[in-house]
C-alpha cells in the first residue's frame, strides 16, 4: 500500500486552494502541514499562500540555530511570483536525547502576519533501522545481528523494498525476514529456475552458510523464509530471495509438506490492501527428536537448525480500505496472528489448525522482538493480543 508523501499532499493542497480562492484578493497566510517531526527527519515544509507580487519575510527561531533555511539562513525574504509557494526548513537528525522545538514567524507585505512552531521528536540511536513499514520488527542495535534491507523491481518501480531481515552470524541464518505481500508481488516474469543460492552480497561470506554447491549435510533443505513464489513480480526480486541469508535448514518433510502448505495458504490472504508478513526461524527452544541440533552447510560450516518457525500477519480487517496501518483507530479494523510450528519431521501430515496459532503478544514474549511497531498505541495491545483463527480461514 502506497502512502501519500508530505511533498504530494502538499501539491494536492495547493491545488485545491488555487481553484477556491485564486485571483485577487487572496488571504495572505502560512501555515506548517506537519507539526510533529520525527527524529530521523531532516526538513520541514512552510506554506506561504498571498497574492502574486506581495512580499513576504519568513524567520525561524530554534535554539542553536539547529534548524535553518536554504543556505544555512534563518530569515529569508522574497516576493509571492504565484499565489501559493513551499518552502523548506532543514536539520539533521536530532541526536539531542530529547525534543526540540523551533518557531516560524512570517510578515507579509500586506500587514498580515504568522507565527507557528514545530517539535521533531528524539532520534532513538539505540533504533537500527528506522522505517514507515508495517511489516518491520522494531530493529535494536545489537553487537551480533546485522540488518539490512534488499530493493528490486516492481512493476515500474526499479527500486522498491524486496525483504528486510535480522541475520545472526551465530547461527548463520536470519532470525527473521520481514516483506510487504500483494497480488502484485506473486504474479510476473519471475522463474525460480533462472535462480541460483548464493551467498547475499550485502554479508560477509564468513558469516553465511555456502549453499551455493548443494543444500545443507542430511535431510535438510535449503529452506526459505521470503518464498521464491512470493516473488515472481521480477527475476530480480526472485534472485534476492535465494540469498543464503533468507535460508535456513528445514527438515525435508516439514519444508516440502506443511511449511509449503502455509506458504501457499498465506498467499491465498493477500487483499486490496497490503498483507504484512514476518517469517521467523526460532533457536530457542528444545528439538523434536526427529531434528539434530545443528547440521553443515558444504564447507563444512556448522549450522544449528531452528526449533521453530513461525510467521506473523497483519492487515486490515475488510482489506479494501485503502487506509495505511497507522491511520486506522479502531481495532477491530486490523486482524493479526501468528501460525507457529514445530520443527520436525512431519512426515505426510499438512494440517494447520487453530491450535498452532498464537497472538503477536505471545510471539514477542517468546522471541524478545517487537512486532508491527506501526500499529497505533491505543490500539495496539488489542490487536496484538486477539487470535482468531477463523478469520483467517483456519480451524
């Protein structure tokens, strides 16, 4: 789901504002779109709307001097060529440790007058990787695990987010692979058979399991958390998810039978909107006695296998609303579960049931990350601790 940019709502604004109200005898006036800043922000935009040829002196007041215009000025002046015009206010993240707030005054020629302010919020440096996506954990920083994001086409766009995981290098396997999931992703050119594992470019090769010669030592499959089908959007989104850091050993059986079920049936509930998904692999807890505890990748690295696996769903209740997840304010607008499996070998057994499904509160108090951080905080705990299976066709 795409969200409308500050830049374009301001366009649309404008547009509007000219169809009212153009010609003479425009109300000078300015007002600030967005009051709240975020810490990771880096600009803010000042609309100015009077008549062509009125002068106006615009002047920003922030402690430091930490906010400013173009060309590090605190107060620029011009004269209105349109009757509507933006201009921008820049600063760097704010690694303050709190709030800051700045103050905009502007004079227009005519007399009229404007004075608002707003407040970017701290930078959390202990945030890894700070992103609008529905579909991302909150990402701490940690000394072991490595973050990062893969890009790919989509449709005509060249550079649209593929998948974000959280790589540990203790157990050369990501611990979870985040992806946004649309029609528009499953259907395309895509063919896995043009695809080949490898290592991911983005992680040192001594971190990552070689899979690049054959799967990993006994009945275990190169199994992926982002599923190749998944993917058929482009041979370049397709090729990303065969990245040995979207891998992990799964018991032939369990990967081949049940795990490729629930691949499929999550397919199956994607909407209009967008279906937001995390797929985790779980080192710990106790193995099936049908799993070893580790395997080797074919240089003889060792791999230790998950004992679980899991994957989180969100998306909205009715799937059609065209709303952005932090713009809905009622929970029973949201659906969310996770199914969590066992890793095993589940020789011809398929069955997902109600019994294998969680809340995303439990997920989080079993794995210790934060899931779908975007929910709105006054409904979020509702959302995360509901489970209804039938919703999401499971009994």
């Amino acid at each position: 789901m795409l969200r409308m940019s500050i830049l374009n709502l301001l366009i649309a604004l404008l547009s509007v504002g000219c169809e009212v109200a153009g010609g003479a005898g425009v109300k000078s006036e300015a007002s600030i779109p967005t009051t709240e800043i975020k810490g990771t922000a880096t600009s803010c935009a000042v609309v100015l709307r009077a008549q062509q040829g009125i002068s106006y002196s615009a002047t920003v007041l922030s402690e430091g001097d930490w906010a400013v215009f173009a060309n590090d000025l605190t107060t620029i002046s011009d004269t209105m060529q349109i009757e509507d015009k933006v201009v921008y206010i820049y600063f760097d993240k704010n690694l303050s440790g709190g709030s800051r707030e700045a103050i905009v005054q502007v004079h227009f020629s005519d007399g009229a007058k404007f004075e608002g302010s707003f407040v970017q919020q701290s930078h959390d440096s202990t945030i890894a990787i700070s992103r609008e996506w529905a579909e991302l954990p909150v990402c701490k920083v940690s000394d072991n695990y490595i973050y990062n994001t893969h890009y790919g086409q989509l449709g005509a766009n060249n550079n649209a987010r593929n998948y974000s995981y959280c790589f540990d290098p203790k157990v050369r396997a990501s611990l979870w692979v985040a992806y946004p999931l649309h029609k528009a992703h499953t259907t395309g050119s895509g063919n896995r058979d043009n695809s080949s594992f490898g290592y991911d470019p983005t992680v040192s090769t001594s971190s990552q399991a070689n899979l690049g010669a054959g799967s990993y030592k006994g009945w275990y499959d190169r199994g992926h958390q982002l599923p190749a089908a998944d993917r058929k959007c482009s041979q370049q989104m397709m090729d990303q998810t065969f990245y040995a850091t979207n891998m992990t050993p799964q018991q032939s059986n369990f990967n081949q039978g049940v795990w490729g079920v629930l691949e499929g049936r999550v397919r199956n509930m994607v909407c209009a909107d967008t279906l937001y998904v995390v797929t985790g692999a779980w080192f710990g807890g106790e193995h099936n006695s049908s799993i070893d505890s580790s395997t080797t990748d074919k240089t003889g690295n060792k791999c230790p296998t998950p004992t679980h696996y899991y994957k989180a769903l969100l998306r909205t209740a009715k799937g059609n609303t065209g709303y952005s997840i932090d713009e809905v304010r009622d929970a029973t607008q949201l659906r969310a579960i996770v199914i969590w499996l066992e890793h095993r070998n589940t020789a011809n057994n398929t069955m997902i049931t109600a019994a294998d499904c969680i809340s995303v509160k439990e997920l989080e108090r079993r794995t210790g990350f934060d899931f779908f951080p975007m929910i709105d905080d006054s409904i979020e705990d509702k959302v995360e601790s509901t489970v209804e299976p039938i919703v999401w066709g499971i009994n």
